[in-house]
C-alpha cells in the first residue's frame, strides 16, 4: 500500500491560514488522498478528499500537487477548535475502508 | 441522527476478565470496523465486516473477538483481558467501498486493564 508521510506536529495562531503537508510519492494513479482529523477525546471525522484538481468544502481546502506526489490541507482561518490530529490517507476506490492507514498524523496546536 | 453509538465510554477490567464493547450505527451501513488507539499512535483495524454475517480480521485481531447479525450491531468482545488491551476503541461504520465512502467513528471507548 502506498504510504503518506506527515510532519509530527505543526503550530500556528487563531484567526491565520493553516497549510498541512503530506507526503506521498508512491500514490498509484487511482489512488484518492483523504483527509481526516482527530479532536482530543473524540474519534476522527472526515474532512476532505480529492483525486486530482483542488477541492474546497465548508472545513477546508485541499491543494494537490500536479505530479500528485504532495498534498496539503489547508485551513483558512484556523480557530481553537482546530486543534487536532490531521492524517492524510490515501484511499484506494477498488478497496474497502479496511485498507486504510491511520499513522501517527499531524498534530496541530492553535495558539490564542 | 445518532451515528455511531459505542458503550461503555470508559471500563477497568481485571485481568483475565472478559468483556463486550457495543457498537451500534443507525445510518444502514454495511461495511463496520473496529480500531485501537494506544496513546500517540495512530489507529490500527482489529476486525472489520461487510456485511451482516461476515467478519474479517485486520491488523491486531488477537485476543478479540466479534460477530454480525444485523446490519446496525457489530460487539467487540475481550476474552481474558491483558494489560496489553489497555487502550482507546473505536468503532466506525461506512456505506460501501468507494472513493466517497468516508468512515464514521464513534466517540470511543476507553478501556484499561489492570
């Protein structure tokens, strides 16, 4: 299964742009990115997800690199209540959620 | 909507106790999963089903068993609990196989054993 990488921990301010990178240079041309975060003490909940062009929705933006190998999430204007687990995952259509892989992610802190 | 219910959120076992962590979804999912969480660490799939009365292993079976009779119940049970189950559960439930079958978690259930 092609693998994403992710950057530990990232920390940004209240009210400015977020931008969370992944990794992941052995994406199969089907293969679509998904993005999932975690709140403390919650379980994740999905966020967005894309193939190919960049894709908006009321949480976040995705942003995909034209050769597809790098991704990044990015978060307008980030509240406290973003502070999370980010985990990029690569979703294979032909396979069930079963194959999924949640690494250790990103954690991001929100400073007030 | 309820989603995805999971009971009991937080349980201590003894060891070699046995144990059922329920897991309930009303949003007529087929495919259900269970996760563990340890602390720091991302989620790796204990079982998973596809559908009423078919179950699957995953990453970190052992130790745990499961079954599926209806499409909404998918119980995880513990038998003879280990300090090594100490851990965050989580259920999840999505429709189908697909690009656009995102998963469903449940708030978790926090387990130790002692």
């Amino acid at each position: 299964d092609a693998k994403t990488t992710q950057p530990n921990s990232m920390e940004s301010n209240e009210e400015e742009p977020v931008h969370l990178p992944c990794n992941h240079s052995t994406i199969s041309g089907t293969d679509y990115i998904h993005w999932y975060r975690q709140l403390p003490s919650q379980g994740p909940e999905y966020v967005i997800h894309g193939l190919t062009s960049n894709v908006n929705n009321r949480m976040a933006s995705l942003a995909i690199a034209e050769d597809r190998k790098s991704s990044t999430l990015i978060l307008h204007r980030a509240t406290l209540r973003d502070a999370a687990v980010y985990y990029c995952i690569l979703r294979d259509p032909n396979q069930g959620a079963q194959k999924l892989v949640f690494g250790q992610g990103t954690r991001l802190t929100i400073n007030p | 909507n309820a989603g995805v219910t999971q009971t009991p959120k937080f349980r201590i076992l003894k060891i070699g106790q046995s144990m059922t962590l329920q897991c309930t979804q009303d949003m007529n999912h087929n495919y259900m999963y269970w996760y563990r969480q340890d602390p720091g660490m991302g989620l790796k799939l204990i079982y998973y089903s596809v559908g009423a009365g078919i179950t699957d292993k995953g990453e970190v079976p052992n130790g745990y068993n499961v079954s599926r009779s209806t499409t909404e119940d998918f119980p995880l049970r513990l038998e003879l609990a280990a300090p090594s189950q100490t851990s965050v559960y989580f259920c999840a439930s999505s429709y189908d196989r697909g690009f656009t079958g995102e998963l469903f978690f449940g708030e978790g259930s926090r387990l130790t054993v002692l």
